[in-house]
C-alpha cells in the first residue's frame, strides 16, 4: 500500500519533469528551426533572416514624433526612406539621386534662401501609391503644426524654414516679468493686448509647385550655413493614411496648406489610427508586424523600395528587432536566438563579447562615440557663475580616472563638446592636444578659488583654511556650496559623488556639495528649462551628436533659450555663430572656427567634460558584409549591404 | 448567507475607496511634476515657447491646479467609468497598455499555480505519509533549501545551465519572434520559451506548500478519527485520501484559493529576469518612470482582487467545512 503512495507520488513529480523536459525538447527542435528563423529552413539553406537585440522597450510607435525610444527609432529608420538629402559612406551630406530628379537654390533678398526640389517620378510607397511632393510638403505640414503639439507630438520638423513661428503659432506672443510666454487658462498664446495669437494657414517657407516640385526656404538666420543640405532635408509621410481623405494640400501663393476642416476633431481619429497601424513606408524595409507579447518587430523588404542613394538595396529578407536584456544579451548572442547587437556600450558585456569573439562564436566591430558625458554648469547663478570655481571643480575630479572607471577601458577622457568619433577631431588633433587637460592638483584648485575672490570665511574675515570658502561679491558673502543634481539610478551620478562630493581635498579647498537626486526627467527639465528657479549649479548629462550637423549656435547665444548653461561669452557665442556661416563644401575653414570654437570652450568650461565612450556591435558568423558602422552611420545603414551566409 | 455576502461588499466598496484615497494622496506627494512627465520626451526637442504651451495644455487637461479633492473626485470619476487615465511612459490611454500584460500574466501564472499544486500536493501528502523518512527528511531539506533561496538565484543557475549551457530553453523572451505556424504550433512555441521561468516560478513556490500540505496531513493524519478508520479495517488509501486529506484540506484552501488569485499579479523578479511582458514588469516600469496614472490603476486592481479574494476565502470556509456556517 505505501509503495503505492510512493509510486504515485513519484509518478505525479516525475511527470511534470518529464512533461517540462518534453516541452523543452519538442521546441527546442522547432526553436533551432526558427531560430532557422535563425538557422535552417526545411530545405536545408540558411533563412535569409535576422534577429537583433535592442535593450530599450519598443512600444509599438515607429514614428519618432510622439516617442523616442531605441528600438522603436532604429526600425524607422528602415522603414522611413526617400529624404532629398542622404549620408554618404564619407558622411557627408548629398543630394540623394534616386529621390531628386532635379534640384536649385536661390538667394532672396531678405536673406532666406530657397532650396527648388523636382522629384523623380517613379518613387512609390510600400502598397505601390506614388510618392509625390504633396508627400514631401504635407508631412512638414503636419508635423509642423500646433494641431499634431495637442497629439503630443514634437511639431517641430519645419523648424528651420522661413514661416515657421507664425505657422506654429508662437510669433507675436507676448512674455511676463519672468519671461514666459503669456497663455490664457486654455492653453492659448496671448499677445501684449491679451488676445488670443492666431496662428497662420500658410506655411510661408514651403511651396507646393507642381505633383512632384516643391521648394523649402531657410530662415534668413540659418543662411548661409555649414550643414544647409541637412537643414533642407525632406521625408514624405503617406499624406492618405495621416489625414482624413477631405483634407488635401494646396498652395495660393502664399504658402502650402491644408484644405478643409484641419481640426483635431476631425482629424485625431485618423492621426492616431495611422501613428499605430502605418499604412504605407518609403524605405527599405516595411513593418510585418508588431507583437507586443514578444516585444518584437518584424520587417520584411520593400519591394517598391528603390536603394539608397547609390541604388543599394538590402538582401536580407527578414529582419526581427526584439527586446532583450542587458544582462542576458550576450547569452542571447551565444546561443544563436539573436544575431546582432548593436551599440554595446557597457564594458562588462564588451568584454564578454570580447571572449566570445576569440572564442570564435561571434564577430564584431567598434566605433567611437559622437557624443560625450559630462557635468552642466548653470553659468549665470551661484558659485558656477565663476569661471574659476568651475575651474577648481575640474582640478578637483581626477577625470582620467574617472573615465577609465566608467568606461572600463573602452572609451576615453575628452576635454570639449566633441567626441571622439567626430572628424572634427580627428582632423584638428593638435587643437585637441593643445588643450587644457585640467590634471588632478589640489594646489592649482586652490589656486583658481583665491585668484577668483574666494579667500573669505562665513564672517568676512580671512579664509583660515579650514570650513566653506566665501566670496565677497557685490556686498553679500556668496558661499562656495555648489547643489548639485543628478539623476537616479545612476553609475555616474554615483561615481561623481564618490570622486568628486565626498572627496576629501574638496573640503579641503574650501568647497561644500548638497547632492539633490531625482529623476533623469526631472533633472533634464531643470536643465533645459531651468523650472527649479536657479537652484541647481550643476547637472549631470551626456550628449550626442547622432548627425554630423555640430550646430552649437544656439546653445551659446547670449540670452538664447536653448542656452541652457546659460553662459555669456561674446567670443564663444561668435565663434559658435561662424562655424555654421562656412561655405557648406569648405572643411579647413569650418574646422578652423570649430578648433577656435573648442579651445575658448576649453578655457570657459562652461561644463566638465568626463568620457566618450567606444561603441561595439556583436553579431553571429552567419551575418556578413556589415561593416562600415558609425557614430553617424548606423546598423540601418550597413545592414544594407549585409546579407545571410547560406541564404539563397 | 446572501445577507453575509452583502455586508462584505459593502465593506469592499467602503475599504476600496478608502485605499483609493490613501493611495492618490500618497502618489500625489511624491516629488515630481506629472504634467512635466507627461511632455518630459519633448525636453530640447521643441523651443521653450512650445515646450510652456504644452506644459499648461497639460496641467489644464490633468486639472493640477485644481484643489486635490477635486483632482480625487475627477480621477475616481474616471475610474468608476473605466477611464484609467493616460500613461505617460507608453504615451497611451492605460487601459490599452494593461491588456497585453494582463494576458500574459494570466497566462504563464495559470501554468505556473497548476504545476505548483500538482508537485506540492501530492508530495506534501507523500512526505507526511511517509514522515521521518529518509525521503521525507531529504523532501525538508530540499524544501527548506528551496525555501530560502531567492528566487533570482535560482533563474540565474537555471538560465546558465539549462539556456546557456545545454540549450535547452531560450535565453529569454515569450516566443519566437515571427513564428510562422498554426495556433496550435504558437501555444506550443509560446510554452517552451516559458518553461524555464515557469520551472523558476515552481521551484521558488514549492518549498513554502510543500510543508504546509506535510503539516496539515501531519495534523489531520494524527487525529482519532484517523485511528477509529483504520481500526475500522478501511484501506489505508481510503484512510489517507477520503479522512485525512480532506481534513487537512480545510487550512490549505484558503492558500490555494490565494494562490489562483495571484494569477492576475505578475512576478516582478522573474518576469524582469526573463524578459516577460507581464504585469510585474508593467508595475515596476510605471512606478521606475513616475507613471502614476499606470501604477495607481495596477494597484487598485491588485487591491480589488485582494478584497475579492479575501471574501472568496472566507466564503470557501463554509463551503468546506461543514462545521463553519457563514450567517454575519
């Protein structure tokens, strides 16, 4: 009887093992044929398919309006295509040939100037609907406009054209004694007599000309310009699947615009709609499916596709873009469920990938960033208003430490707005070596603070030496206390705090840190907007420059609103304004204003810089002729001339 | 009995609002600017002009700057009508980001419970049967082991071996990505990628039922009326599974009753570890990124379930003990 029990019981546990193993082999033989997905098909050849991993949650919008999530922006780029203007493999931008039959530019007499765009006329989207200009002018209609902002969308893709403000809806808007825009309870923009401020029905700077000629104008304080061709670039949006099939596109004379009731009311249905279930794509891959329960894309070839602007078109038939996870990923790699990881920046996963490399079980390739980390100075408030304490903060951070720490080896120490995948800094090397290294000294922080006024203490007296340092300075006893802001759940924020905040010679020099954490949102909204009224010195960030457009007029103006270190150097702002003033075809004289550019920056600091990191990209042997990946060029662009080992 | 079942869901009712309130009061005095996190994304991406505009477009349309009472009444008002409210980090209406997850959950926590009870009952039975055994002995120890360990142990030395190193599983992930085959063939694909956190789930919940069955057999195996059966010639089958089981049944109920309510309320550890879109991983997301519109809905789910499920466990009482009769 009690054998029995025993068998039964035995019987119960050992079936669910077996039942489990069962599972795990029955699909371990369908999961090596669908990871025929990554291996094998029935017939014996290679699947012409590929899996990469992407760590960021996708979410099912590919449009980079409303979100701006990894995976989803890497399969836009695949599926949105046809600009007037594209990257070269030099990375510099042209005049896409496959998408401009023909093209002109004009010089107005009030300083804007006219790019005349005809387009080839057998461009058509993914379900065979031609691409015509009311693509190209209905999408910067669109996406310019204050209706898709009440989406929640940026609405700002005709930012630089001529027209724009007052198409927008913010021209003539008058400002309070903080300075912020005036707006009634419903959100409207009042003038200075407290009416409501209309916005416009024409886009003045963009023409619709005939079915397939539009023409853009750049707004006379972006001419001339450095990257012009980048500023005029246009995209068509399947202007059918957007908008409700009443509204059209029109042109008096005056200005593109749309026909009929362009009310969110009318067209919110439609917009959502289409933002959710893409109807038609203009590049070279179109979007299968999306399953929310995998976390996964999948795009198949374009077949009305007609290649990039050297007539390249991808062979790879299937490309799956799934989540996976950074702890994991390399595993993912190894046991063949994904093919490619793209951007691997975390040194442990590098160096596992490393391993696998000469382990033989994968390939990869690496590419420096174009982009950098670094701490944000608020230079108009506080301690930080003072270029010598910002100095004595750099003195004070061993950076070269520093940047070997967070990177791991794999990335190096910056000492500008630049990284070190830019060409700017590989063509101005002796600018970049000339440049102040601001090495690890106590002495020279301490310099810095008493040639800047800092020798006072908390009673006016003489600095003892001991305690917080003050500064006289206009009367009031300023502090040397700096707030700080960083951002949660963050290794660097973590290792400012522990090389920098607590380090003891910072005390020593007479300095005292109030950490503040929050979130990275937050943070950024002090940062940018400056919401926390002054109360922040410093801010923790990194920076990207993910086109080769380095247009850093605005962030240095005097008094901009996009300055957002809020710095007031006549030079630095006149250097940032003449770099983009270059002749768009002449580099030595632009790298000439970028080196100045970077030099006075170098003096200023008007932040730290901390890192630029070295970018990998691991993928499996079955993948080949990837290569050529950038801090510009991204896999979209190599995976164009990849293909599958063994696919037929 | 329907007075009894009555007066509960009044008290449901009145203990939901209640919770409501605390819960909307203490999301609301968490530091942090909900419209700010509504627009955050477009930070540097529109001029600051624009950036304003929608900023007040977005604490008018939330009513913040409304008294909080009021700010309660709309938001329950929505909820009460099955407006949830929008999430700020999916950029959608919350209803239509919990579908996804609440299916998946559902559906891995569904295998997960069955194969727990399947493994747990009739080895607790087992083990008190045979207790003091060298199975038995060796059964606590493993349970006690299993017990004590965390759970992301446990999926990490299940990942390395069973994934990485034999193969056997995915890696992570709840089915092949472009799985091209019949439904059959999806829900087979869709339970292998599941296998592994489902073994992890099960061996992380085995340790705790498994000697809690024990005890309670233990407890009932050990009573007269055990004795009289026996002494009464019955087969010791019938002794063990018609008197003693069915006795022991009575505090183990309300754990399994527990237990199938859990279905709706995703693993946090395990679905993170493995990549699983559940309702775990929803959570912890929207409280990571200040979605209160998201977590505050996910928690009044969890609290609804929680008042339904105690109710069930009460009720459940009189409906397996004959002894209990449930009047008020």
């Amino acid at each position: 009887m009690s054998m029995k029990h025993k068998i039964t019981s035995l019987l119960l546990a050992a079936s669910m093992l077996v039942g489990l193993a069962a599972c795990g082999n029955d699909n371990g033989s369908s999961s090596t044929s669908d990871s025929s997905t990554s291996s094998e098909s029935n017939t014996g050849t290679v699947a012409n398919q590929i899996v990469i991993g992407n760590t960021t949650d996708p979410t099912g919008d590919v449009k980079a309006y409303w979100t701006n999530g990894a995976l989803d922006a890497s399969v836009n780029n695949l599926v949105h295509g046809y600009s007037t203007v594209a990257l070269n493999n030099e990375s510099e931008y042209i005049i896409d040939p496959v998408v401009v039959k023909e093209h002109s530019f004009t010089d107005n007499e009030d300083g804007t100037r006219t790019m005349t765009v005809t387009l080839n006329d057998n461009l058509k989207w993914s379900n065979g609907d031609p691409i015509t200009a009311k693509d190209y002018v209905g999408g910067i209609l669109l996406f310019s406009s204050p209706l898709i902002v009440e989406t929640g969308a940026t609405g700002d893709l005709g930012y630089y054209f001529e027209g724009y403000d007052a198409y927008n809806g913010t021209e003539g808007v008058a400002t309070d004694e903080e300075g912020n825009l005036v707006v009634d309870e419903n959100g409207n923009f009042l003038d200075a007599n407290g009416n409501i401020v209309e916005t416009a029905k024409e886009f003045s700077g963009v023409h619709l000309i005939d079915e397939y000629t539009f023409s853009v104008t750049m707004k006379a304080e972006y001419v001339p310009s450095f990257f012009e061709l980048a500023y005029f670039s246009a995209s068509p949006e399947y202007m059918k699947g957007w908008l409700p099939e009443d509204i059209d596109i029109a042109d008096d004379g005056n200005g593109a615009y749309f026909t009929g009731d362009f009310t969110l009311d009318h067209v919110g249905e439609t917009i959502e709609d289409m933002r959710w279930n893409l109807k038609a794509f203009s590049g070279p891959y179109v979007v299968e499916s999306y399953d929310p329960t995998t976390l996964a894309y999948t795009l198949q070839i374009n077949e009305e596709w007609l290649g990039n602007f050297e007539g390249q078109k991808p062979s790879i038939e299937t490309i799956i873009y799934k989540k996976v996870l950074q702890e994991t990923m390399m595993d993912e790699l190894r046991t063949g469920s994904v093919d490619l990881l793209h951007g691997v920046a975390d040194g442990a996963t590098i160096t596992e990938g490393l391993d696998m490399a000469d382990e033989g079980l994968a390939q990869y390739l690496s590419y420096d960033r174009n982009g950098y980390g670094f701490i944000s100075f608020v230079c108009d408030n506080g301690p930080t208003q003072f270029v010598e304490v910002r100095h004595a903060i750099a003195y004070l951070l061993d950076r070269n430490e520093f940047a070997k720490q967070f990177t791991q080896g794999f990335g190096s120490l910056v000492h500008g707005p630049y990284g070190t995948g830019m060409w700017m800094t590989a063509a101005a090397s002796d600018t970049i070596a000339s440049l102040n290294s601001y090495a690890y000294s106590l002495d020279n922080a301490i310099a810095e603070l008493e040639a800047g006024g800092w020798t006072l203490d908390a009673n006016g007296n003489e600095y003892s030496g001991t305690g917080v340092r003050y500064k006289d300075v206009n009367g009031t006893l300023m502090p040397l206390k700096i707030n700080w802001a960083c951002s949660e759940n963050n290794s660097v924020s973590d290792m400012i705090a522990t090389m920098l905040v607590e380090n003891p010679d910072v005390t020593t020099a007479g300095f005292e840190f109030e950490r503040t954490v929050m979130t990275f949102d937050e943070m950024l909204t002090g940062h940018y907007y400056n919401m926390e009224e002054d109360y922040y010195n410093m801010y923790n960030l990194a920076s990207d420059f993910p086109s080769p457009v380095y247009d850093q007029n605005l962030a240095y103006q005097i008094g901009s609103t996009s300055n957002y270190s809020h710095i007031a150097d006549e030079e630095l702002a006149t250097l940032a304004r003449e770099m983009l003033l270059c002749d768009s075809s002449d580099n030595d004289a632009f790298l000439e204003k970028w080196s100045a550019f970077i030099a006075r920056w170098n003096e200023l600091l008007p932040a730290l810089p901390l890192y630029s990191n070295q970018y990998f990209d691991f993928f499996s042997e079955k993948l080949q002729g990837y290569e050529g990946v950038s801090g510009y060029r991204g896999e979209y662009d190599a995976l164009l001339y990849a293909y599958v080992e063994g696919a037929e | 009995m329907l007075k009894y079942i009555g007066k509960r869901l009044f008290y449901i009712v009145c203990v939901f609002f209640i919770i409501s309130i605390i819960f909307f009061f203490l999301y609301n005095a968490i530091p942090g600017d909900r419209a700010m996190m509504q627009i955050a994304h477009l930070q540097g991406k529109v001029s600051e002009e624009q950036f304003q505009r929608m900023y007040q477009d977005v604490r008018n349309q939330l009513g913040l700057d409304d008294p909080a009472i009021v700010q309660y009444g709309k938001w329950m008002g929505g909820i009460l009508t099955g407006d949830f409210g929008f999430s700020t980090f999916y950029k959608q209406d919350v209803i239509d980001v919990v579908v996804d997850p609440m299916k998946n959950t559902i559906f891995i926590n569904v295998f997960s419970v069955i194969l727990a009870l399947a493994v747990t009952i009739p080895l607790g039975i087992f083990c008190a049967v045979k207790k003091n055994s060298a199975f038995d002995k060796g059964v606590q120890v493993a349970t006690i082991v299993g017990y004590s360990v965390p759970v992301f142990i446990i999926g990490l030395v299940c990942i390395f071996v069973f994934a990485v190193k034999l193969g056997w599983f995915p890696v992570s992930g709840m089915g092949t990505p472009n799985f091209q085959g019949t439904p059959w063939e999806a829900f087979w694909d869709k339970l292998y990628y599941l296998c592994l956190p489902l073994i992890v789930m099960t061996l992380g919940s085995l340790g705790g039922m498994t000697r809690y069955v024990r005890a309670a057999m233990i407890d009932a195996l050990g009573q007269d009326y055990i004795r009289t059966a026996r002494a009464k010639g019955l087969r010791e089958k019938v002794v063990i599974f018609s008197h003693a089981w069915r006795n022991a049944l009575l505090p183990v109920v309300t754990l399994i009753i527990g237990w199938f309510l859990s279905i709706f309320s995703g693993s946090l550890m395990i679905e993170n570890m493995f990549g699983l879109n559940g309702m775990g991983k929803l959570y912890i997301t929207a409280l990571m990124n200040q979605d209160y519109d998201l977590a505050m809905a996910v928690q009044l789910f969890y609290v609804v379930i929680s008042l339904v499920g105690n109710l069930l466990v009460d009720l459940s009482y009189g409906i397996v003990d004959p002894r209990v009769r449930i009047t008020e």
